[in-house]
C-alpha cells in the first residue's frame, strides 16, 4: 500500500457508523464466555493491533497492511498483492493455487463510514430479480419458503456460485445484501453468484447452535436441489460455495464449512455465536480448530463489536475463535469494531462489501465452470 493510501484509510477509520446483528431466543441468552477468555498469547491474537506485518497491519489498530484495509469505497481490492476477484486460482483440488494472506489477520478498528456498495446500487448497475421455492420438511427440519435472489445478468441454466444467508426473513434486507451482492459482482470484485436466503424456524437455536452436521446436511440435500429447479445451476465447486450468517447464523455458517468442507468453503460470520447454546455447542470450536489437523481448506470472515451481546460474552467468543484460526494458520480476516454492537442488524452494512471482497479474494471472476 502507497503512503498517500495508508494516510487515506487512517483519515476514513476515524468516521463512524457501527456493528453486528440478532435476535432469538438463542441471542437472549445469559451470558456466557462459552470456550474461554479472549485472545491468547503466542501465535493467538494478542492485544488490540492488527497482527504482524503485512495484511495484517503493523502492530497498530488499523487494517492498514497492503490488502488489509476498509478503503472508502468499502472492501476495495488489495492495493498490492492478489486482488479481490482477481483471475489468480485458490485451491488445489479447484486447479488453482493459494491467494496468500494479504488481508488476514484481526484488525481492531473504529465504526468504518458506509461504503457506496453498501449505501444503494451504483450508477450502471441493474437490480435482479426475487425468486421463491418451496422446501418440503425432512429429516426432523420443519418446511419453508427459501427466496433465491437472481442477479440480472445470470444466464438460467449455467454454473453459478452461491451465497446462502440464514435468517433469511429478515437479515438479508437489513444488511442490504442483495444490493451489495449487485455493486461488487458489477465491480468484478467477486464473481457472479446467487443468494439463497434461508429463514428460521421456531427451533432456530437448536438448528443453528447445535455443532454437528445435521442441519448442514438438511441444506444440502434439500434446500439446494430446491434452488436448482428454477432453473439455476449451483455450482459443484466448493470453492465457488459461500456461507454467512449473523449470531447464531453465524455460527451456523461456520459449522457447515467445518462439516462440509467438500461442499462449502468460504464463511462470513457477523457476530458469531461461538458459545455452548446447545450441546454440543459452539465452546468446543476453540479446541476443534488449534488441534484438527490437517487444516479444513476453508476460508473464513468475520466481525464482532466491543460492545457486543451480553457483553463482554460474545466479543470474548470472537476473539477466542479469532486466535484460534490464527494459531492453526487459517486464512481469516476478524474485524473488532470499536464501539460495534449487536442489534440493530443494519449496523453490519459498512464491513460486509470489505469482508465479501476478501472471502473471495484469488477466485476467477470469471466463476466457476462446473
């Protein structure tokens, strides 16, 4: 990153404007420290700068290492390094290679202003369209209408990749997501893909807190077959498949890659619920991550607020699971927001266009092709 780029994202991280989401039976919740205490020491995350050199910020409070930083138009590409949505491959199994870690580590910033991305559709950019399907109750899960949003210059019948939202009555409009979803794939920042909003249920703790594949597999092999009648042909490639969620969704997100990493390999996580809600919860991801080897070939995003939910309970889960992707070596990006709270869900609009850009970093812009 240049100097004049370096002044430029310190003079935008001084702005404000705030942090995660949710709601639930699960979010009310007592508080809990769930795995333990905040960042450990020694190859954990460790005091409030951006770890290391690099993307990862040179020991201050900003993402300010080269492909680390919240530029002004909210989640730019790397200024040096593999580019967000660069042709540049990212896995061995998908014939491409590492994108490297400009960008990873954990950054502790204040609110970041609202990105153009995240603000409405810029000037050139169509909106697509809302789709709805019916997903038949099975395998204990209760049925439910998914909305599928189509961008516009999806060709029906040609590999797509995908971005599945949980809580999707109402998170994916709080977060504006179908609009940022527009602006980045028009920026060739990420490829082409759809979204696939899956609501909740009245068991919503209990199909997103719980740790094992159950309801992963009840996506899987419902909800995407669902999705592929209307004429949308979801990618095959893990590589190109992408999870989010916010709190218990987050969680969730996060579950279905470490599941399913054959199926899904990239997770956005707004202030994940990485505590024991369920048994087996979330408290046993700090262990599962620093000793399952060898690493899942999995990617993952994520946020949290200092002034979190029940804090300090959920920060100390982010920040818990944040230093244990670092210390198994993952590639992760972990925003701490200064100030960032959980409620209302729109507070999550300013990083979401920053971590999207990032989660898809080194994957062909071009899409997939199976």
């Amino acid at each position: 990153m240049t100097q004049r780029a370096a002044l430029r994202v310190g003079t935008l991280l001084s702005f404000i404007p705030l942090l995660v989401v949710a709601c639930s039976a699960s979010d009310n919740a007592p508080a809990t420290t769930g795995s333990g205490g905040a960042s450990g020491t020694g190859g954990a995350v460790s005091g409030s700068g951006g770890q290391g050199t690099g993307g990862q910020g040179t020991g201050g409070s900003e993402p300010t290492g080269s492909g680390g930083a919240i530029a002004g138009s909210g989640g730019a590409p790397a200024e040096a390094g593999v580019e967000a949505g660069s042709d540049t491959p990212a896995n061995p199994d998908s014939g491409i290679t590492d994108p490297g870690k400009e960008g990873d580590g954990r950054f502790n910033i204040d609110k970041p202003p609202t990105p153009p991305e995240a603000a409405g559709r810029l000037a050139g950019v169509t909106a697509g369209m809302s789709r709805t399907v019916q997903v038949a109750a099975a395998m204990g899960f209760t049925g439910r209408t998914v909305t599928v949003y189509v961008p516009s210059g999806y060709v029906a019948g040609t590999p797509v990749a995908f971005l599945i939202c949980h809580d999707g009555q109402d998170r994916p409009a709080a977060f504006n997501l179908p609009v940022i979803m527009d602006n980045l794939i028009f920026e060739k920042k990420i490829p082409m893909m759809v979204g696939i909003f899956i609501p909740n249920s009245g068991a919503r703790s209990v199909e997103y807190d719980t740790v094992n594949d159950k309801f992963s597999q009840w996506v899987t092999t419902q909800v995407l077959p669902a999705v592929a009648t209307l004429n949308i042909k979801l990618t095959t490639d893990p590589e190109a498949s992408a999870v989010m969620g916010h709190s218990s969704g987050g969680i969730l997100a996060f579950t279905q890659a470490w599941f399913e990493p054959e199926r899904y390999r990239r997770v956005l996580s707004l202030s994940g619920s990485f505590l024991s809600l369920q048994n087996p919860g979330g408290g046993l991801y700090d262990n599962l991550v620093r000793t399952t080897m060898p690493l899942k070939p999995i990617r993952i995003a994520m946020s949290a607020g200092t002034n979190d939910l029940n804090a300090p309970a959920w920060t100390k889960a982010n920040e818990t699971m944040g230093a244990a992707l670092m210390a198994a070596g993952y590639h992760f990006r972990y925003l701490l927001i200064n100030g960032g709270t959980h409620t209302p869900f729109e507070v999550n609009r300013p990083w979401i266009p920053d971590l999207l850009t990032w989660l898809w970093r080194g994957y062909p812009i071009s899409g997939p092709t199976r």
